[in-house]
C-alpha cells in the first residue's frame, strides 16, 4: 500500500509538472531538444507494487495473512536511426516476495514462502511523436519483444510437513508500452510509461519434494492498460 501511494503521488506531481511547463511553454521555446538522427540515449525505470492483506477470502483458501512485495528495473539503451524514431536492446530484472497463511476449505491451516526472480533481454523500436514546437514533451511509444527466464522457489508448510518447490521458466513475448517524455533540463529527461498490450508464451518446468516433476505451458494475450506495470524513469539523450 505504501509503495503505491508513492506511485500515485510521483504521477500526480509528473502531471502537475507537465501541466505547469505546458503553460510555460506558450511563452518559450526552450527546455527540450529534437529527437535527431544518430543521437545516443539511455533510459532507466522503476515500476513496483506491495500488498498486506488479512482475512481475504479467494476461490480455495483464505488468505489470513499475506505480504507480497515486487519491483521491476528496466534499463532501456538506445540509439536514433532516423527523427523521432529510436532502437534499443534493453535489460529487465525483477524480483517477487510473498508470505502468507492460507486456511483452505477443509479448515487445513498452511504457511507459504514464495520468492521470484526473472531477467529478460528486450530489443525494442521507440517512437517518438512531439507535442507542440517546443521539443520539450512528447509521446512515447516503445515496442519491445522479451525474451527471458525466471526461477521460483515455494516453500508450504502444512502440518508440520514441509513440501518445496522450484521450478524454472523460459518466455518470450511482444508488449507495447506507451507513455510520455518531458525534458526537464537539457538533454535530462523524466519518463512515465505503462503497459498496454503484449502477447507472451512460457514454458515452466518445476520438481517438489515426494512430488512428480510438472511442465506448464502458458499463452497469454492482454489488451488492456496494467497500472500495476506503472513505470517512472529518467533518461538522457547525448
């Protein structure tokens, strides 16, 4: 709860920024810089949630406790092969934590340890789409496939019987994450982006203890906004 509110105050400033320099800007041209043929730039972000939850009823167990906490850090280079329009390979890391207590429906009471991590190579192809002459705002559009690998560990301990698992993950996808740039000074920019569309299939293999081996395949399409995929970043051009 507390990293969301963060989120939502660092959007409400951005915009109130963004809004304050549009004003500004029907008085002055200066602040930004054109997107030009065989510019060089890199682009760092953050997108992160967390959860504290108790009593929470789900289709086959109550949560009666649960705290999960995930972040993602995207750093995106790049370079300009023509105005306004870059390519880049890009670098993701994330990480996902969860512990809960979860009583299912025949009253058996279970703690559950959770821990992510994946990483992901992300080739990608960025429009940029200005906003007025002052070349100081504009849209943004990456559009990146992902190719990465995940690994998971789950502990659940049921009386007294500790059962873990882990498994390992290979994806690769297509996701589209629009978003806006604002040169605050000079060649320094501040990004906010979030994703929109993406295809992706992944195949997990995973063992457990006394347990036979499992493989799961998974195809997923999304068309709609994901505010938890909320990114705020910093960027510079050279």
């Amino acid at each position: 709860m507390k990293t969301q509110l963060i989120l939502i105050t660092s959007i409400l400033v951005f915009f109130g920024f963004v809004s304050k320099s549009l004003s500004q800007s029907t008085t002055s041209n200066s602040g930004g810089i054109p997107i030009k043929k065989g510019m060089w730039f890199s682009s760092l972000s953050l997108s992160a949630s967390s959860k504290q939850a108790e009593n929470e009823r789900q289709l086959f167990a109550t949560y009666l406790n649960e705290s999960r906490s995930s972040f993602l850090i995207r750093l995106d280079p790049g370079y300009v092969i023509k105005d306004n329009l870059g390519i880049g390979l890009g670098l993701l890391y994330g990480s996902t934590e969860d512990i809960s207590t979860q009583q299912a429906s025949d009253g058996v009471i279970s703690d559950v340890k959770l821990a992510e991590r994946r990483m992901a190579f992300r080739p990608y192809i960025k429009n940029f789409i200005p906003l007025g002459t002052s070349n100081r705002f504009y849209i943004i559009i990456p559009t990146e496939l992902q190719i990465g690998y995940g690994s998971q560990l789950k502990e659940v301990t049921t009386n007294q019987v500790l059962t873990r698992t882990h498994s390992n993950t290979i994806y690769y996808g297509l996701e589209m994450r629009p978003g806006m740039l604002v040169f605050v000074h000079k060649n320094f920019g501040f990004e906010v982006n979030v994703g929109a569309f993406g295809i992706s299939n992944s195949v997990s293999r995973g063992t457990a203890t006394n347990l036979p081996d499992s493989k799961v395949v998974n195809n997923d399409l999304s068309l709609k906004i994901n505010l938890l995929e909320l990114a705020l970043g910093f960027s510079i051009y050279l």
